[in-house]
C-alpha cells in the first residue's frame, strides 16, 4: 500500500525518542511567523504536548529557543534537515 506513514492524529517517535503530538510545517514563512505558529500551537495545546516546528528561517533557530526559554518550556531538540530546521517544545506549563 502507499499509504503515508505518518497520519494526522499518529504519534510518531523520532530519533530524539520524543513523542510529536503536532507539527507545525512553518517552512516558507518568515520570522516572526514560524515562532507566531508555535505560540498558537502551545495557547491550543496541553500541558506534556510535544510540538515539532519546521521552519527554513534561519532566525528561527535563535528565536525559536530563546522565547520558549523565557516562557518557561523546553527546549527538546533542535535539528538541521535538508534545507530546514525542525525545532521540537515541550510545552510545560
């Protein structure tokens, strides 16, 4: 079958052994936007979510982390794909 793998809806475990509970595909926007898409995400989101942001602005490496440190979440894993950076949060609070 060619059916994608990955499903809205699916957890998907990645190599950082973090559960995605939604992914935010931010890639095309520019700053502020991939950060404006997380904080919406994490505003509808509980306590334990797990966001993925991908995003080929090259501020959003910076940015990214720097405000989910200020707002108190963390910082799960931040790794560079091919032509984007895939930023994972762990919303805390």
């Amino acid at each position: 079958s060619n059916h994608p793998a990955r499903q809205e809806g699916m957890t998907v475990m990645t190599d950082t052994a973090a559960i995605i509970t939604r992914t935010v595909d931010a890639r095309g926007s520019f700053c502020p936007g991939p950060l404006m898409e997380l904080i919406r995400a994490i505003r509808e989101g509980q306590v334990g979510d797990v966001i993925a942001v991908y995003s080929s602005d090259k501020g959003s490496k910076t940015d990214i982390p720097k405000w989910v440190e200020k707002a108190g979440h963390r910082l799960v894993a931040l790794e560079a794909r091919e032509g984007y950076d895939e930023i994972i949060v762990e919303k805390q609070r």
